[in-house]
C-alpha cells in the first residue's frame, strides 16, 4: 500500500441506534467509529427511472490502512458526500488495506 495515495481523512459510522419517527418510519443515528486517511476513487455512475423520476447513483472504490471498525452496515463520510459500503474486500486476507465497494447516498 502506498500511503501518498490515502490523502481524503474519512469517517468511518456506525449504526447505533434506530428510533421510530411520528410518521410510522425509522430515522437512523449513526456514531463516529474512527477516522482514517484513505483514498476515493470514482468507478461508475448512472441514472435510474422509478415512479416517474430520475434518480443518480454513482459507484465509488474506497481504499484504507486495515481497519475492524469497517463493517457492511458502516459508512463512510468524507466533507459533504456520504456513502454506503456495498462490498468489504480484504486482498489476500493479510490485514494492511481494505478496499470497500460503496454507493453514495444522494
């Protein structure tokens, strides 16, 4: 891993709790696990067509030093974006990067 790659200081969230609201929905609260420096890349993005709108969803690689506060139920939050971790891969199962597949919630 080169480390003058990971120049974006990201946040990594946990669920902590769910909490119904007025409206028969749920808000979710995330907490702060940890910060590291990592590296965001944009891979793909697109536009969908549902209930006659249009919706944009883009597809962006997130690399870290080997975290165990990274899970598939975490987030991650860089300045204004926020995204969600889809896949969680662990090269060659060493423990020195993650590489997280994640979709930004827009």
């Amino acid at each position: 891993m080169e480390a003058g790659k990971l120049r974006h200081y990201i946040t990594l969230s946990t669920l902590s709790t769910t909490t119904r609201d007025e409206f028969g929905g749920f808000t979710e609260v995330f907490a702060t696990a940890a910060s590291v420096w990592g590296s965001i890349e944009p891979m793909s993005g697109r536009e969908l067509e549902s209930a006659q709108q249009v919706h944009g969803e883009a597809t962006t690689k997130v690399t870290m030093r080997y975290t165990t506060h990274a899970a598939i139920t975490s987030r991650i939050d860089y300045g204004s974006h926020t995204y969600e971790i889809v896949d969680i891969q662990n090269p060659e199962e060493r423990n020195i990067e993650l590489v997280c597949i994640c979709k930004e919630l827009i």
